[in-house]
C-alpha cells in the first residue's frame, strides 16, 4: 500500500475512533494515543502510520466486543499480531 492509501485508511479509523468516544466517553483508547500520531501528520514515515493503523485497530476491534460483535475477537487479535509485526520491522529499518 502506498503511503497516501495508509493515511486515508488512518484517517477513516480515527473518525470511527472519535466516533466510540462520542458514543461511550470511557473508552479512552490509550495505546493509540500514546503513540502521538494522527493521519494529519504527513511527515511521520510510512511504517509509523501503519503501526498506528494495527493499534488503533486493535482497539476498536476491543471496543466493539461491547456491542457484541462475534467476530470483533479475532480481528482484535489478527491487529495486535500484525502490529507487533510491523513494531518489529520498524526496529529493524532504524
């Protein structure tokens, strides 16, 4: 994917993420932001962009576990395996 495909996809979860937080103010997302990183950050890297994209993944996939969606467990476990792959790949690049 190239970079301008990953921060489009970034930019449609924050807005679902904003929307989970409209919806239910517990949610706090914290793993995701204390990544520091928003899709209007255009000079963060490729790479930094789709890590952000498998965390905050993971964390909606925990949050809609709420609203009972059978297979949000799955995906909640695909992004945090896919997120410690991309973790490692960055460690690798720098």
């Amino acid at each position: 994917m190239h970079k301008e495909e990953l921060i489009s996809l970034h930019q449609m979860l924050y807005e679902i993420k904003d929307y989970f937080e409209g919806s239910n103010p517990d949610l706090k997302f914290s793993e995701y932001h204390s990544l520091k990183i928003n899709p209007s950050q255009l000079h963060k890297s490729k790479m930094e962009h789709k890590y952000a994209i498998f965390v905050l993944g993971n964390e909606l996939a925990n949050a809609m576990k709420e609203v009972e969606f059978s297979a949000s467990g799955r995906i909640s476990a695909r992004m945090r395996e896919l997120a410690a792959k991309t973790l490692k790949e960055m460690e690798y690049i720098q």
